[in-house]
C-alpha cells in the first residue's frame, strides 16, 4: 500500500498511537518504497503545521528506547502532508483525489479514526469519488456502533461501497504479541488440548485493568462507558480465542469461523441474570501509585451526576459441549491499583492430597498469560522446596520465549497497520464477530438502564468495588490478586 489516508488525522488516537506506528513501520522499512501519508481532518491547517504535530507527536510517544533518529524523522515528514476535509463536503474529497495516486499498484489505506456516525458519510464520499476501487481498504475504528442496532446498519452501509474484504474492523488487543502466542500456544502444542475444557478447568479469568482514567477523553467516554469501551470489543474477542475450537487453517476466514461460534454460545442473560451476574462500578478520589486523583464526576467532560461505568465485572457462561458449566469471569476497570491486562486458565483441584493440608498452599495449577504491562507466559506447578521433610510450592514455568529472543517487538497497532498494508485480515473483526458480540452484550445495557440503583462507587486505586470480590467468592473463587499465597 503506498498512501495512507489518516481520517482524524489532527485526533488524539493518531497523535498517540497510529502515528507512532506508522513512524515505526517506516523506520522499520516496512512501508512501500513509494509511501506517503495524508493526515485529513476538519481543521484548517497547512502541510506545514500539520508536520509540526506530526513531529510532536513521534518524539513524545514513538521511541521507547531513547530519541528518534532526527534524520528518519525528517525524511518521515517529508512523506507527510496534510488534506483538510469535512465529511459531508464533497469538494473536499475532489481535492483530496487530486492528491491521490490511483492506479491499481497504488492503491490507498483509509484508516478512519473518527467517531462512527461519520464512518458511512465519509466511505459513501470516497465510493463517489472511486477512490475505494481495486485494492483500496478501509480501515475502521472501535467502538462500531452502540448497539447490535447501529452496528447493523453501520455494517450493512459499509457493504453498500465496500466488499467484506476490503473492510478492517480494526481491535488493537488482537494486535498484542501475546493474543497470537495463545493461538499458537493452543494449536501447535499437544498436551493442553486434552486440559482444555469444562473438565478440567475450574475457571477462566480474564482481567484487563488501568491505572488511568479518562484523560483528555472526558465527553467521548462518558457517552461510552466500560461495557461499550472494553468489553464489547477486547475482552469479549481474547474470550473467543481462548474458547474457541481448534480453526481448519491458520486462514483469516477459519479463525474467525471458530471465534463467532464462541460468541454465539455466550448465554444472554435475563434482567434478573444481569443483576446476579454482573457488577458496574465507577470510581471516586483516591490515589494511584501514591498520587492523589479526581474521582470521575470531576473529570473535564463528564457532567457532575453521570452514571456512566468505569469498571465492569461478569460471570459469563459459554452454553457448548467444551465449556457448559465453567464461569468466565471479565473484569475491567479505570483507576485501579495497577495496570496489567491477563488471562487465568484456574485448573481443577487435585482429587485428594496425599501431603495432606498443612504443606504449603495448595492453590491449584494454573496457566497465567500475561498481555501487560509485560508479557508472559507462565504454568504454575507445585514442588517441593528445598530441604528437610516435604512443604510445596508454587512454581512457575515460564514459557516466554520473547528474552531469548532478539526480534524486534512489534507494537499492536504498527502490526494491525501492516497487516491492512498487507491485506492480512487475520487479526480484524468480521462482521458476524461483531454482530454476536454486540448481541450479547444488547441485554446487559438495557437491563442497566432500567436499574438505577446498581451503579456502585469504588476508590480509585483500588481493584473496584467489594461486588465484584463477592461475585467470584459466591463459587468459592477469587481473583489473581486476592491470594495471598501467589
Ligand atoms: C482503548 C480504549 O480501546 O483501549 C481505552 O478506548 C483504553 O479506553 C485502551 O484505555 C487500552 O488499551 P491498552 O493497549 O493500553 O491496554
């Protein structure tokens, strides 16, 4: 892919993260030889300052390891340029066609990280001015829609332009090295197949928590929350493929087969399941890594007496041969106590201790695969400590390769960009996924708005509200942290 088309090009998740990528991927030489970018947004600046920003943007959040090489940046911004375009104008996007090479080897990459009511009026533009024929893709950010509803219609829109294959329904967890060590952790691996089902798994938890709040995005998240933000999208597509059967091929099409079958097989819950089964939560003043911070009703953006969730936890079910019967517990949160995104595969008990109880803890075995803020990959066993008599530990083996290792890391959205460069659909959502995704979670949102009463407040800082401990602790279970003994 030669030009990259930024929509939202002047808008915080370029400066932060799709920028940065892209910059990398450059450096990188993983770009085309004849590459360009165009950032293209409402406001109305120049090349000129467009590239200042663009600059700022690659030297606060670019290189984790020290200053970026000033003449890459340079030659970066010398790619770069700058299309100001209001999505309803057409004229706009004549302009933008001038700019444009458009012969089949040159095709283009539109990424809209816009907010969704956008996405169709600007896709319906550039299907009128041919700019998304031959090997043209669209590349569409999260959150699609806010219900099963909108979703529908957004996707059925899209098709009118574009062909399902041309779309990129972008999920940046599914960018994360560790999501695809899973896929390979499952299916290039013998002995945890035979594990790997109701029964011999007590349980499976899934966490991701944040230890910042809403920063800068105050009105976006507000008119979100947690449920739309986090769990529709990124927990809901780590529990497809940590549940899903084994895919025929490693195709985009077989794994995403596999995964929208798990998300058809979540139970939908009643109202009343609702109330028993989840908890929602948002948080007030606390501290965080020892520094005081406002509660979310102060936060720039948000109106004094929101009720939007900050955290959510739930005691999913997957209603299939593989899974009847073993909870799935999401949980994720703004303002916890640390940041750390995992995956718990909780084992079964042994049968029965021959070393009896008093031998050390005897939490049972457990995979614990961890996304952030490092990754790792780790089996934890018991054995014996050192020494006199027999007193068990709790061992981990720690299958990451990555220390060994010394590929360069690739972070999440410089992969996803590459692989929409690439036409690899592999690690982006279809529409089916979406669809099943949003049809779960339709039940959750309604029951909540009906229930004023259930929002519960929990410190900031801490790992939510007491609810979602006693969720877990009414089946004997508990979250990572809660055991003393880890
Ligand atoms: C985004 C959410 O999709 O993911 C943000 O909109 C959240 O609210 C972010 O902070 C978390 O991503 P990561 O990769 O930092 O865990």
């Amino acid at each position: 892919m030669a030009t990259f088309v930024l929509f939202g090009g002047t808008g915080d998740l370029a400066k932060r993260k799709i920028i940065p990528a892209l910059f990398s991927a450059f450096v990188n030489c993983r770009v085309d030889k004849d590459f360009s970018f165009i950032g293209a947004a409402r406001e109305k600046i120049d090349d000129a300052e467009f590239r200042k920003r663009v600059e700022a943007s690659i030297t606060t959040y670019a290189s984790k390891d020290g200053a970026p090489d000033p003449e890459k940046v340079q030659a970066f911004l010398a790619l770069t340029f700058y299309a100001k375009i209001d999505a309803r104008e057409a004229t706009d996007f004549e302009s933008l066609k001038q700019r444009l090479h458009t012969s089949e080897t040159n095709a283009t990459l539109f990424y809209l990280a816009t907010g969704p009511d956008i996405f169709i009026p600007i896709v319906e533009q550039l299907s009128k001015h041919g700019l998304v024929e031959g090997n043209a893709r669209v590349v569409v950010e999260k959150p699609l829609g806010r219900d099963a509803q909108s979703a529908k219609e957004i996707n059925q829109s899209l098709r009118c332009y574009l062909k399902e294959n041309q779309i990129y329904r972008i999920d940046h967890y599914l960018g994360k090295e560790m999501v695809q060590n899973l896929l390979a952790l499952r299916f290039a691996n013998l002995f945890l197949e035979p594990l790997w089902n109701r029964k011999w798994i007590q349980d499976v938890q899934i966490s991701i928590a944040e230890q910042v709040g809403v920063e800068t995005r105050g009105d976006f998240y507000d008119h979100t929350g947690a449920l739309r933000d986090m769990v529709q999208n990124h927990l809901l597509q780590l529990v497809s493929i940590v549940a899903m059967e084994p895919p025929v091929n490693a195709n985009p099409d077989a794994i995403r087969d596999e995964k929208v079958k798990v998300l058809r097989a979540l139970h939908k819950f009643t109202p009343e399941e609702v109330s028993k089964k989840t908890v929602r939560g948002q948080y007030r003043a606390g501290a965080v890594d020892g520094k005081p911070v406002i509660g979310y009703h102060n936060e720039a953006g948000v109106p004094g007496n929101s009720r939007t969730e900050t955290f959510v936890a739930i005691r999913a079910e997957i209603n299939n041969w593989r899974w009847a019967g073993v909870p799935f517990y999401l949980r994720t949160g703004k303002r916890m106590a640390s940041r750390s995104a995992e995956i718990t595969i909780n084992f079964k008990p042994i049968p029965y201790s021959i070393f009896g109880q008093s031998q050390g803890p005897m939490r049972s075995n457990r995979l614990v695969i961890s996304l952030q803020p490092e990754e790792s990959v780790e089996l934890f066993m018991k054995a014996k400590e050192p020494g006199e008599g027999i007193r068990l530990s709790d061992v981990a083996l720690n299958l990451d390769f990555a220390e060994a290792s010394n590929q360069r890391r690739v972070e999440s959205y410089e992969r996803l960009l590459l692989d929409a460069m690439h036409g690899d659909l592999t690690l982006f959502v279809r529409d089916d996924e979406l669809s099943a995704a949003w049809e779960w979670i339709d039940p959750i949102m309604n029951a909540w708005k009906n229930d004023s009463e259930g929002l519960k407040s929990y410190i900031a800082g801490s790992w939510g509200p007491a609810a979602a401990s006693y969720l877990l602790a009414q089946n004997g279970a508990a979250w990572g942290e809660e055991f003393v003994d880890n």
